[in-house]
C-alpha cells in the first residue's frame, strides 16, 4: 500500500458508485451536471431525453462519488426504450447507493409508485431526492410528499434540493459521501465522465435539436458523431449526422432555408468549444432511417447498449 493510500484510508476517505433513478423530467441529468460541475448529459424540459448511462465522477477530499446518471423509467415501446429500461436496471445492480429523484412540484401518480418499487426491489440504501424546491411557493408543500414516501420505504435522508439552481447541493454530496464505502479513490482526480469527446459533442448537438423542435421530434432524432478530427491541438473538424425516421421530419429539422440546421450548429458548436477550450468546425448531415429506434445495428453504433 502506498503512502497516499494508508493516508487516504487513515483520513476516512469514501468511494463509490451513486445511481440517479427516477422518472422522465425529475432533473437527474441537471443534478449530475450540476454535481460534477461540467455539462456532460443533455438537458430538456421533453422527457425521455437521456437514453443510455453516463458517467460522472465527483472528487472531493473526504470521498470520490461515481454517479450514474440513467434514463428516465417509462415503458418500453421500442427496442431504443427497451435498451433505456435495460440501462436503468444495470445502473442498479452496479452501485453502492441509490438516489430516488422525484420532482417535488408534480403531482403523484402511478409512474412514481413503479419507480419507488424499483429502488425498493434493488435492496440498495437509498436516499429521496425532493427535487424543483425552487418552484414551490412554500416548503411545507414537501411534507405529505416526505410522509408518503416514509411510510413505504426506510430512507437513509431525506434531501430536498433544487437542481437548477443549486439549493442544499454541497449537504447532498455530504450525505452521499457519508453512505459510501470507506476506499481510496476509483479514478484519478482530473477525470469527470466516462464519455467519450465524440459522444459529449452528438449529445449535445442533440440538446440544441430538442431545445430547437416541438413535441414530435424529440423521440424520432438521434445523433451520431461519424468522424472527430483533431486537426491540431487547438482545432477539431467535427461531423454528426442526425437521423430522424421520415422525410417530413427532416424538413422540420432542416427549416425554412436551412435557418434551424443553421441555429442548432451554431449553438451546439458554440457549446463544443467551450467543452474543448478551442475552436472548432461542425458539419450536421440529417438523414432518414426508417424505424431506428428498432435497429439493432444503428442503436450500438449510437452507444445505446443492449
Ligand atoms: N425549476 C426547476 N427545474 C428543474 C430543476 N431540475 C431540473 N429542472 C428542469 O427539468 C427539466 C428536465 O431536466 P432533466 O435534467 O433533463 O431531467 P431528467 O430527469 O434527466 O430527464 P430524462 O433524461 O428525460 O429522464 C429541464 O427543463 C430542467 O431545466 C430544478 O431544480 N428546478
Ligand atoms: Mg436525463
């Protein structure tokens, strides 16, 4: 054992993995970027935007935190929703603690008691996350929420925050840390996600599409990044195409005169840079595949794993 381990384990250093679990819209991938303090999920107020585990990795000196950020649980229609539930239930049985994150501004239904079910069946210590507190004109609306699910499950804490804004985030890391394993750190300290650039740049030229479009074109899009050049260390040539599953779609995503295609590369390009810290080119292609979300082969090349 080095010197710096017998340190960290003398010091009560913690380690391990933390999933957020819950449905479509809760704000799990807002809480992770917010947590991690990077954008690295996409974000947006249509649901089912997160299809597949990201990884963000929290370093502080008292413990290190491997959160998984999940897709939203809905059920599944197509093989893609199939794939997200699969990622929801492996981010489960890979973790040390859950998080139940629930938007505590919305009103109860059936989804939230098939979500709770799932952290029940996990068998994992779990902590209730009261998220959007920001939107509650008084706090006391959290109390028939907190009864409720006191009464069905035995909670380690229960933490009302706000994502967005960044209420009681700091006592919420605390309270991860405090219920993780005692270990040394499980990646370096300068690392935050297991993603890929390539795949950071598709998600977020796919959040500039869902922040750009109406209700129909979220679920029909994905994004591929097909080709990342560093050209040098200072300048990329980026190419994603945008598959979408009919000609009327694509029209859509195209736009008058190519204006929306335009504003979706201009602000994901504008997003990239700041990610990479240089300038850089970005080519969007659109292009129509019939029925993606039930192909196999599109779907793994979309880093949405069986
Ligand atoms: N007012 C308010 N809005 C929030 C908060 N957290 C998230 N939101 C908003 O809620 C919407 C959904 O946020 P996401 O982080 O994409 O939610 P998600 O749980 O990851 O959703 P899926 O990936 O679809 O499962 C976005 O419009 C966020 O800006 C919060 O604390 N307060
Ligand atoms: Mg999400």
């Amino acid at each position: 054992m080095s010197q710096n381990q017998t340190n960290n384990l003398a010091a009560g250093h913690r380690a391990g993995h933390v999933a957020l679990i819950g449905r479509p819209n809760a704000g799990k991938s807002t809480l992770l970027n917010r947590l991690v303090g990077e954008k690295i999920a996409a974000v947006s107020n249509k649901p089912q935007t997160t299809r597949f585990k990201i990884l963000g990795i929290v370093t502080r000196p008292e413990g290190q935190i491997a959160l998984v950020d999940t897709p939203g649980v809905h059920k599944p229609g197509y093989e893609l929703n199939r794939r997200m539930m699969t990622a929801v239930h492996d981010a489960l049985l890979g973790v040390e603690l859950v998080c139940l994150i629930r938007d505590a501004s919305a009103a109860t239904g059936n989804g939230d008691r098939f979500v709770l079910d799932l952290v029940k069946q996990s068998g994992k210590p779990a902590l209730l996350l009261l998220n959007k507190t920001d939107k509650l004109k008084d706090k006391s609306q959290l109390l028939p929420l907190i009864e409720w699910y006191q009464s069905e499950h035995e909670w380690q804490a229960v933490v009302p925050i706000s994502a967005l804004k960044g209420d009681q985030i700091e006592h919420l890391l605390a309270e991860m840390i405090r219920y993780l394993p005692a270990g040394e750190p499980l990646f370096g300290p300068d690392d935050f996600t297991d993603q890929p650039m390539r795949a950071l740049a598709a998600e977020i030229v796919r959040e500039k599409i869902l922040e750009t479009t109406g209700e129909e074109i979220p679920y029909v899009t994905a994004v591929v990044t097909e080709r990342f050049e560093e050209i040098r260390e200072d300048y990329a040539r980026i190419y994603c195409t945008i598959f979408v599953e009919r000609a009327s779609q694509k029209k859509i995503i195209i736009g008058h005169g190519a204006q929306r295609l335009k504003q979706i590369g201009i602000s994901a390009r504008h997003d990239i840079e700041r990610m990479l810290g240089h300038p850089c080119h970005l080519e969007l292609f659109v292009k129509v595949e019939k029925d993606w979300r039930e192909r196999s082969h599109l779907l793994d090349e979309m880093g949405i794993k069986q």
